[in-house]
C-alpha cells in the first residue's frame, strides 16, 4: 500500500476537521446562550477558525506518522507511540495558534508571551486537551481509510490469484484436449492406411492445418465462431474421408452471429461426441447438424445428430472431449453459460450450448 497523501483523502480530511470546528463552535454557542453574555455564533466561529484550519496544514504530518507508526497491525506499542505522538502534535497545534493569534493578528502583541502562557498554564493545558482529541480523529479516520485501502488490495490480489489459478487450470485442460483429440484423429488415419493410403494421406494434410490452428490459438482462450467452424469443417473432412458417405454435415448458421467469440475447441468436442457415439457404432448413414443462433445477450450452439435404427448408437453417453469442455466453461464462465446433453426425439440426440455474447474486440 502507497504511503504518499493523496489530494483526495487530504480534502477530505480537511472538510472534517473544519466540520467539526464548526460543531463544537455551535455547541460553545448553545452554552453561551444560557448565560448572561451570550456570544454569537460566527464571533466564536471567527476566534475558532485559525485553530482548526491550522489542522489543514499539520494533516501531512500526521499522516505520515500514522503510516510510519502502524505498518500492519495496531499493537499496545504502535498505540503508545500515537498517543506520544499525539500529546507533542497537541501542544505544538495549540502553541502555533496561541501564538499567531496574540503576535500576528491581535493589534497590540503582548511583550510578554512567554510569562503570560506559563501564568495561564491551565487553561492552555485544557485547549490542548481540545487539540488531542482532534488528532486522535485524524488518527482514527487515516486509519480507518489505511484498512479500507487494505481490504481492497487484498480483494484485489485474491481475485487475480484467482484469475491466475483460473487460467492455468484452463491451459491444463487445452493442454488435455489437444492429446485427446490428435489421438482420435492418428488412430483414424493408421486405421485408414491400411485400407486406402491416398485417403490417409489426405488426412494427414487435413490433420496438419487443424495442429496449425491448434498450435497458433494455444495462448488465446477465445475465437470468433467463424473460425470455430472453419475449424471444426476441417475435422468433419477428416471424418469424412475416413467414413466414406456415411457422415452428412450440415450447418445452420445466424451470420450475425460469425463475429462473436467463443472459446476455443467448442465445436469440436460436440462433432467428436457425434462420431464416437453415432457413427464410430453403426453402419446407418448419421446426419450432424451444427446450429448457431443469437439473441440479443447469447449465443446458441446446438449439434445434433440423429440415432439410427439398430439401436446400437449411444444417446446418453458423452465423451471426455464434452467433459473437458464443460470445465473449461465452467472457468471461462463461471456458471453464466449452459451445456445440456439429451435426447430430443426417439431419433435425435442433441447437445446444447448457451454462452453469454462475447464481441470481438
């Protein structure tokens, strides 16, 4: 935490200092009012008003002894060495006004000062009494301001460890998926060599610009939903060579919605849930649809596929690319999002992405 004054708080201890001034001058003003020489209020204002405007200029001051003083915690030690502090600050608070006032404004300066202060030793004795107690306000509210400062810092460095701790579990989990899915997609094309090696080495030049995207988004957790789905095409094209026509891919998609960010490998992971649990288990051909749709605050992403006939196909089982992405979203988010996984008909099966809409910059 900075030590330095700042204009504000300085202001603002200054606009106390005079406001209280002006509540003990009304309370004087009251008492004289029940006596038999009542005194008007702005005459006492205007014998007061050097005392506590003289506050002004000692605020500085005591604000560096209280940041000098009391550098964590207030312990019995720090609050003796306030209270020294503030007896000195008192009589020198008390001496400076008395003595500006009797030598520099009064018309006719006592020769005497010095003899005449010692003479009236009590009643200064009892303004500086009036002096202590409003350094010990100053005090309190520079203090007060300190553990305020105090809270907020720390509030500030638990949400950016958080933020921290947020972002290295979400480059944990990109750096799970990204062996995840170059996995799937060399077992897909060892299990094509065999059987046609011009396709697998169509998939291998498909596979290389997919680990280019891959690579070159690695330290960002956004895209834009057009290169979402060039991304995720690319895949399709993948799966497609490997399944010959038994894949149909179709999209659907709001053009206002091309812009707009996602996080990265949304797309991949639902078509990935298609092949695996539809496609990967049937001899049926599987119909993908990807639909993107936008509202005013979100964004749509549904991929649906259908579920063939020999009820071999999976419609409840999600793999671990989904799982992986609903804790990504789950940091990215933080809950403001929904993915929701299920059967819409007897025939379809479907997962549902809502995000908040995230423009691009």
């Amino acid at each position: 935490m900075k030590n330095k004054l700042s204009p504000k708080l300085w202001l603002i201890l200054s606009c106390i200092m005079i406001l209280q001034g002006m509540l003990s001058t009304f309370s004087s003003y009251v008492y004289f009012l029940n006596t038999q020489n009542p005194v008007g209020y702005f005459e006492l204002l205007s014998q007061r008003i050097l005392s506590y405007s003289f506050w002004i200029i000692l605020i500085p001051f005591i604000y560096f002894v209280v940041t000098s003083v009391v550098k964590d915690k207030i312990r019995i030690k720090e609050i003796l060495l306030l209270l020294l502090a503030g007896i000195l600050v008192a009589i020198f608070h008390r001496l400076s006004v008395v003595w500006i006032n009797d030598q520099l404004i009064s018309s006719n300066p006592s020769q005497e000062f010095l003899s005449e202060l010692i003479n009236e030793k009590y009643y200064f004795l009892s303004l500086c009494y009036d002096s202590f107690f409003s350094y010990i306000l100053l005090v309190v509210f520079i203090q007060v301001y300190r553990i305020s400062i105090l809270r907020r810092e720390a509030i500030l460095k638990e949400e950016s460890y958080k933020k921290q701790l947020a972002n290295a579990e979400l480059a944990n989990l990109k750096m799970k998926f990204q062996p995840h899915f170059i996995f799937n997609s060399l077992h897909s094309i060892s299990t094509m060599a065999y059987k046609n090696p011009e396709i697998a080495d169509s998939m291998i030049s498909k596979l290389s610009e997919l680990l280019r995207y891959s690579i070159n988004s690695s330290e960002n957790n956004f895209t834009t939903v057009e290169e979402e789905l060039s991304f995720a095409r690319k895949y399709i094209e993948i799966q497609k060579l490997r399944f010959d026509d038994r894949i149909d891919y179709t999209e659907h998609i709001d053009l206002n919605a091309l812009k707009d960010k996602v996080p990265l490998f949304v797309f991949q992971p639902l078509l990935e849930n298609c092949i695996k649990h539809a496609v990967e288990l049937t001899e049926d051909k599987i119909t993908i649809e990807s639909t993107v749709s936008k509202t005013e605050n979100q964004l749509k992403i549904v991929i649906s596929n259908n579920l063939p006939l020999d009820g071999e196909a999976s419609d409840k089982s999600l793999g671990e690319g989904i799982q992986n992405l609903r804790e990504r979203l789950i940091y990215i988010y933080n809950g403001n999002h929904k993915l929701e996984a299920k059967k819409k008909s007897p025939n379809k099966f479907s997962v549902t992405v809502i995000l908040p809409v995230h423009h691009e910059e």
